[in-house]
C-alpha cells in the first residue's frame, strides 16, 4: 500500500526569485546609504577640515540626486539613443511627471 502526500508551497517556486530580487534590492539601497555616509564621515575625520566635511556632503547631494533620478535619466537616454536620426530632439522630462 502506497500513500502520497502532497506539499502546498506557501509562495509558488517562480515568485520566489521575484521576491529574493526585491528584497536584495531594497538592501542594497540602505547599503548604499550608509556606505555614503560612511564616506562622509571618515573624509571629515581623516582631513579634520570642515571643508573637507562641506565636500564630502556636496558629493552626497549629488550622489543621491543621481541616484533618485535614475529612472528618468535612463528614458531620456533611451529616447535619445532612439530618435538619434530625426530632426527633433529628445523630449526631456518635465518637473510634473516626478
């Protein structure tokens, strides 16, 4: 006599790389985070200036800047790499659309 059992999964076996992207991708983001503020923290530390320390949080306004505009600098390229043999230029991307 033979019996089978049968497993549910609580989550399907395909959204689970889904899910372990998302996650690791929201890590990343806070890693990133901190990784810039360490970097801020020991550029004031190992130069002690206070110019040192306005440096090091330009480059993190500018760090961040790019990296929150990521996504809209990635269709201005795509829209400018497509249009590359028209007349017009690439439409850029308006304060509205954010």
């Amino acid at each position: 006599m033979s019996t089978t059992t049968s497993v549910t999964l609580a989550v399907p076996i395909k959204e689970i790389g889904d899910h372990l992207f998302s996650m690791a991708g929201e890590w990343g983001e806070k890693a990133l985070m901190i990784a810039i503020l360490i970097s801020v923290v020991i550029a004031v530390i190992s130069k002690m200036s206070v110019k040192a320390g306005i440096g090091a949080l330009i480059g993190l306004v500018v760090c961040l800047g790019l990296y929150q505009s990521k996504d809209a600098l990635s269709e201005a390229m795509k829209e400018e790499i497509a249009n590359v043999g028209t007349s017009q230029p690439a439409p850029s991307a308006s304060p509205a659309d954010k």
